[in-house]
C-alpha cells in the first residue's frame, strides 16, 4: 500500500473539490461585508471565523482555492506545453547550436526567479492573475525543458531508438512516436511538483500585491491582510496558512507517491 499517494489522492482531491464546489455554492458570498460581525472566531455560524469586513472566511478560502488552482494548472501547461518540445529538440540535436541555444536560454530564465519576472512583467502591464500566471509559466519552462531533455538523452542511444532510426525516422518523429512516450511517467510526477509551487508562488506573489486583485480572494493576499491583526485575530493568518500548506504537502505526497508507483525500481526498493 502506497501510504503517501492515498493521503496525496485525499488531500488533494479535498482541495480540488472545494474549488470545484465553490462555482455553485458558498455558505455566503464571498464579497459579502457585515460589519457588525466582523473578526468573529470560528463559529456554527462562520465555521472559519469572519474578517475585518465581515466577510466569511470560509467562503474565501473556498474561492480562494480556485484562484489558486487556476493560476497553477494553467501556468504549469505553459510550462509543458513550450518546455516539452524544447527538450525533446534539445536532446535530438544533442551538442549542436540549437541545443546551446535552447540550454543557454533556460540558464538565462533560471536567473530570474518566478517573483523578479512578475515583478517585471507588473512594472508593464499591472498587477493580476494573467501576469502571475505568465511570471509563473516562464519559470517552469526551463524546468520541463531541463527534465525532459535529461530523461530523452539516455533514451537515443537505446537500441530501440536506433533501431526507429534506420527505419528512416526522421528526429522529430522519433522523438513525440518513441521518446515521448517513454519519458511521460517522469513529466507527470515533475507536473504535480510544480503544480504544487506554483500554488506556493501564486500565494507569495499575491502577498506582496502582483497576484488575483479584489475582489478576488486568494490565500496569499489573505495572508498579507491578516499580518496586522495576528495579535488578536490569530485565525485570519492561520486558516489561510493550514490551506497552503496542506495543498502544497497533498500535492508533494501525490508527486511522490506517483513516482513510487509509475517506477518499479523505486517500489521494490521501499517494499
């Protein structure tokens, strides 16, 4: 039994089901003020307690895990979408200039963190979603590029592969038909552990103000309201913090639990 992937499944399948629930139904609204109740502790009638506008905090963290969900997923498809195909161009052409090319170009990317490049990217075109998940799916390019390319160069001096090549395939198709197929179960474990730090960065760049704006709720912004109240308010900081931490350890503990299960040396080695 994979301990890891099934509390993974579960965690992870909590937060996507809050995110999922929250299109059709809230306790309240989460743009919703009453501030004759504001900075309640939780309670039967705000389980998580209310903030300083009254809002319930609930409602938000269950939005709050759609933005989050949202800006991560479709970051991290930017991500395989571009970086796939660059390492797999990269390793067929191994040591030429296009492979220099593409290589140096990731070392360049890798220079600037997620954060410098919303930064940016804000500095031009304004704080939002759609800029955090540009800043967040340039960065995971070079690393889908990286992972991709490693897996593919130990896989062309396969006898299969050669065997492709006098055949008369051409690299491209040798790469999507033969190496493609082989390195996947590699690309999904990478895909769930950049799932789960684009989380974390969509929750630290919406702390510093370049995420989801109001009144959009997002659990980094959350957390950046909440820092000035922790002293008699504990709850505002807390709740939001539980949540990114369990989504980011679901996730992990999913990563990891996939890699055991879609690698059977890695099974055997732990059985």
């Amino acid at each position: 039994m994979n301990r890891n992937l099934i509390i993974g499944t579960t965690l992870s399948s909590l937060v996507i089901f809050a995110a999922l629930l929250s299109f059709i139904w809230t306790p309240y609204a989460h743009t919703a003020m009453n501030i004759p109740e504001k900075l309640q502790s939780p309670n039967w009638q705000h389980w998580f307690g209310t903030d300083h506008f009254g809002r319930d905090i609930f409602s938000m963290i269950m939005v709050g895990a759609r933005t989050s969900i949202a800006v991560a997923l479709v970051a991290v498809s930017i991500g395989i979408g571009i970086g796939v195909p660059l390492g797999l161009t990269a390793a067929a052409r191994k040591g030429s200039w296009l492979d220099e090319i593409i290589m140096r170009g990731n070392d360049l990317v890798f220079a600037f963190p997620a954060i410098v490049i919303a930064i940016l990217i804000t500095a031009v075109f304004g704080a939002g979603a759609i800029n955090a998940i540009i800043a967040i799916g340039i960065f995971n390019i070079p690393v889908f590029a990286r992972v991709t390319r490693g897996a593919a160069l130990s896989l062309w001096e396969r006898d299969f592969i050669l065997s492709a090549r006098v055949a008369g395939k051409s690299s491209a198709r040798i790469s999507f038909e033969h190496i493609l197929p082989n390195v996947m179960n590699l690309l999904i474990v990478q895909g769930t552990i950049q799932f789960s730090l684009g989380i974390l960065a969509e929750a630290g760049l919406s702390y510093v103000g370049l995420g989801a704006q109001p009144p959009t709720p997002s659990w980094g912004r959350m957390l950046a309201d909440a820092q000035t109240m922790v002293s008699f308010a504990p709850h505002l900081a807390l709740i939001p913090g539980v949540a990114i931490i369990l989504t980011v350890l679901g996730l992990n503990l999913l990563g990891d639990g996939l890699r055991d299960y879609l690698d059977p040396r890695l099974r055997i080695a732990r059985s």
